[in-house]
C-alpha cells in the first residue's frame, strides 16, 4: 500500500528559481511570445544561438551529481543518517513515524537534485495535516540542506532538449524535410537545410514582440536567455479548473489531526469490516454458479474472469484518480487515512491506487497466484476470501497507526487482499514442494508452500521491526495474510468433512452385519 502524503510528495511544486527568498517556490520557465512549450519547440538546432548568448548567474548551492541508479519513488540520502525519533518530532510534530518521515525526506532530497520536482501527474492531500507535513519536509531541506535546485532543472531540461533535437533532426531526415548542406557556411555546422528559414521567421517574430514589450515599460527581472529567445521565472499555477477541484478534494483544512479517542476513532471501521466479512460468508454459502449463457465472458476460464474482473475494478479506481472531479469522493472512501478516517474507506480502500507500478505489481501477483486458489476453491470462497483479507488487512493497518499515535500518514492498495490470496493458496495446498530453478537439487531440498509462506511473513515481521522500506504497509500484509492463512484453514477442513460424509469409513457394526452375511 502506498501513502497519498508520499504521492503527493512525490508531485509537490517546489522553488525553482535563483531568488534568495522562497516567495518564487513555485516558479519555473515560461516561453514568452507563444504557447509553446519549450518541450515541444518544432525546430532542430535549437542549442545554435546557445553559445552567443549570455547564461543565468550561477547559484553558490551547491549541485550534487545525480547517479545513474536514481529512481524518483526511493529518492536520495540527505545526510549521513537518518532522523532520530526526537529529531522527527521536532520538525514533524510528535506523531510522525521516524521511518516514514525519513523517507519523504530522501524522495524530496532525490527530486531536488534531479530536478523533477514538478514533473508527473500529482493528487491532491487527503488532509491539510498531510499537506502540512510535506510543506515541513521541504521547509527543512532547504534550510538545512540547500541545493541548487533552479540548476538541477536546467540540467534535467538540457538533456531533455538534446533528446528532442536529436529525434527532430533524425525524423526531419528520414521525412526528406531537413537535409543538411556539407560543408560549414557562416559558421552554421548544419548548413541551410529547408527548415532554416522558418526557424529565423520564427526569431524575428519573437524579437519585434520582445521589443513591443521593452517600449511599454515591461521588464523581465528574472530573465534567462534560453534556446535562444528570452524566458522568464513565473510562477506556475495550475488552472483555476484544476485547483477548484484541488482544494475542494481536502476533507479538513486542519493543520492537524482532530483530537478523538482511539476507541472512537477505530469502532466505526471495525463494525463495517465486520458486516462485510458476514456478507462474504453468506455469500459463499449460497453462491451457485451460473451457467454459461448467463456469464458475461463464457469463453474464458471462470477462474480468469473473476479474477479479471477484480483487476477491471482496480483499473477504473487507478483511471478515477487522473480525473479530478472525483477527487473528494476519491480521498474519502478509497483511502485510508488515521488521523481522518472513514469506516467506509475499509472497503474502498482495497481496490485503490494511485501509481501504475503499484498497481501493475498487485494485479500481476493476483493473476498468477489468484487463478490457481480460485481453481483450488471456486468463485464464492475465493471471492468472500479476497474482501474479507482486504478489509481485515485495512483494519489492521488503520489500528497499528491509530495506536501508535501516528495520524500524518495515509495508505491505499489490494496488497492486503493480495496477502491473503497468497497465504491462503501456500497452506491450502502445504503438500506442493518447490524447488529453486537456479540452484541444483542435491544442494538445497525442496521447499514446502508453508516454508515459503514463513518466509514471507518473517520478511513482514523483521520489515516491522527494522523499518525497511519505508511507505510499504507491512501491517496490512500481515493482516491479510492472516486472513488468508486461517481463511484456507477453515476450508480444508470443510474440505475434509465433505469427503467423510461422501465416503463414510465402516464402522465396527456394519463390519460384523457384513462378515454375517458372507
């Protein structure tokens, strides 16, 4: 499960200008004498007139190098070590889990130096307390770390421009539309090519606006030259539109988490996870499955189509959160937020998320493991197994934050669900032996399905008591999982009894009725 406050973490705005102060935070580029972006600038050569015009002042912030290996959503270290629990308090607030605050900070730090700040699709904070722990994040980076940050997204751009170039210039060759001369002729290694003289009508048009600008008395305080005609830092706001909708999606404005008892916080979620676990059962007992006019994909495998519909409605949630609109019913029942929560987001919850990966990785996980339990158990048990594993495991998680005192987080994903399926097919079928494919097997011997699922959950415990990986759920995987383990218990012996009662042993009388009558 991911965190919406480390989602929008991951999108947050932040200060790309040189300005001394941080009431520019949210500035960037802005091509001025059009709309075009300066990430779909139509001509090649755009770096041409780079070397004849004069650059922005360099930053004394320094500007770390970025590693090959970065990676947005695990971020950078910002110091030597990690916050202590004292430290995170201070700048937090005293209910802030260490890890979890620690890593916003690492992806922030990474996004800073890597210049992607503003870059992707961002959601909206649940909550203003969520909203408020970002902002505390940022605020500290900056003072007590500070990079170069207007230079990190020059360097990102830099390489993003020579990329479009380059595919520019090769599609404008192939195309029959861009054929450099041989030679050098005025100092243009490129040589006049048919795309020249719209480029310099492209120039003159900027230049006279540019002009018309300087003789009504505007002045570009911040200007840049960049790709050859003059940008300015400005800041970025998002349309009106969009940050109706913004705004609108946050539950509480509150800079912190209304202060309600843990009881009261909890009973409410508790009563509908336990409604929807009654219903499952029902609904296992009498489901009766159709028959095959009556389903709506008969051609496929009935433990396909279900579990391809339960990915079909995680997929209208993943789409849902890219339409803001539906971004207030979104933060409210299909997250589960501690600090602010819903009874009614235990159910939401499991079929939410916001990241593709994140949802990529639980659907593939639910179709090579989900298909085989159903084929296992069928459509009623697999299904009242999957929701009542997901509510369960969204409980969990909602109670082990509440308890702890940490409210300034939120969670969202079927890895809960998905635990459950997992651990409910390794002990269903405990006879199965694996072995790994890599190593022979005279080396290591065959590994049961319950060794496997030992393995796991002591991954979950140790992840728990270590903090690894921080903004991963471990509670609700453990909830789930547990779900799942005694779920499958259950079935097998259900299992067991119904093929006593279709095979019923001898007993000791009609033992004897039978030896008689031989």
């Amino acid at each position: 499960m991911a965190s919406i406050a480390a989602s929008v973490m991951y999108q947050q705005r932040v200060p790309k200008s040189t300005a001394s102060t941080e009431a520019s935070s949210k500035s960037r580029v802005r091509i001025c004498g059009g709309k075009t972006s300066p990430q779909h600038f139509p001509f090649p050569n755009v770096f041409a007139a780079l070397s004849s015009r004069k650059r922005p002042k360099k930053s004394r912030k320094s500007l770390p190098h970025l590693p090959a290996t970065y990676r947005d959503d695990v971020g950078l270290p910002f110091q030597d070590r990690d916050l202590s629990t004292e430290e995170v308090s201070a700048i937090f607030g005293p209910n802030t889990d260490p890890a979890f605050a620690n890593h916003i900070l690492r992806v922030l730090h990474g996004r800073r130096i890597a210049g992607t700040l503003d870059n992707g699709i961002w959601y909206p904070e649940a909550t203003g307390f969520s909203k408020h722990l970002v902002a505390n994040a940022q605020a500290w980076l900056r003072a007590n770390h500070p990079v170069d940050e207007e230079g990190a997204v020059r360097r990102r751009e830099d390489a993003e421009y020579r990329q479009i170039e380059q595919q520019l210039v090769a599609d404008s060759e192939r195309l029959g539309i861009y054929a450099p001369q041989s030679g050098v002729k005025g100092g243009d290694v490129y040589g006049k090519s048919g795309l020249d003289a719209i480029r310099e009508d492209y120039h003159e048009k900027i230049r006279k606006k540019e002009e018309a600008q300087e003789n009504e008395g505007t002045t570009n305080t911040k200007a840049l030259e960049y790709l050859g005609r003059k940008a300015e830092l400005t800041e970025r706001r998002p349309s009106k539109w969009l940050e109706y909708y913004r705004e609108r999606a946050i539950l509480t404005k509150d800079p912190v988490p209304p202060k309600i008892g843990k009881w009261q916080a909890l009973w409410p979620s508790a009563i509908v996870t336990t409604i929807v676990i009654g219903l499952s059962v029902i609904f296992a007992q009498s489901y009766i499955p159709p028959g095959r006019s009556a389903r709506l994909w008969p051609d496929m495998p009935p433990a396909a189509a279900t579990v391809f519909g339960l990915i079909l409605a995680n997929a209208a949630i993943l789409v849902a959160w890219r339409f803001p609109p539906a971004w207030r019913f979104l933060n409210k029942y299909f997250i589960n937020v501690p600090g602010y929560p819903v009874a009614l987001s235990m159910i939401g919850n499991v079929f939410s998320h916001q990241q593709i990966r994140h949802f990529a990785t639980n659907m593939g996980v639910l179709w090579f493991i989900g298909t085989k339990l159903h084929d296992d158990i069928g459509r009623g048990d697999f299904l009242a197994l999957y929701m009542s594993s997901g509510v369960i495991a969204t409980l969990v998680s909602l109670s082990s934050f509440v308890l702890r005192g940490n409210l300034y987080t939120s969670t969202l994903g079927a890895s809960g669900a998905i635990m459950g399926v997992i651990a409910a097919w390794c002990n269903y079928n405990s006879d199965r032996q694996f072995s790994i494919f890599f190593i022979p097997p005279e080396w290591v011997p065959p590994l049961s399905s319950n060794t496997i699922l030992a393995f796991i959950l002591l991954i979950e415990v140790l992840g728990i008591r270590r903090g690894w990986v921080a903004g991963v759920d471990r509670w609700a995987h453990l909830g789930g999982a547990m779900t799942g383990l005694v779920g499958s218990q259950l079935l097998k012996l259900r299992s067991k009894q119904r093929k006593s009662e279709s095979n019923p042993v001898e007993t000791g009388v009609v033992s004897n009725v039978v030896r008689i009558d031989r």
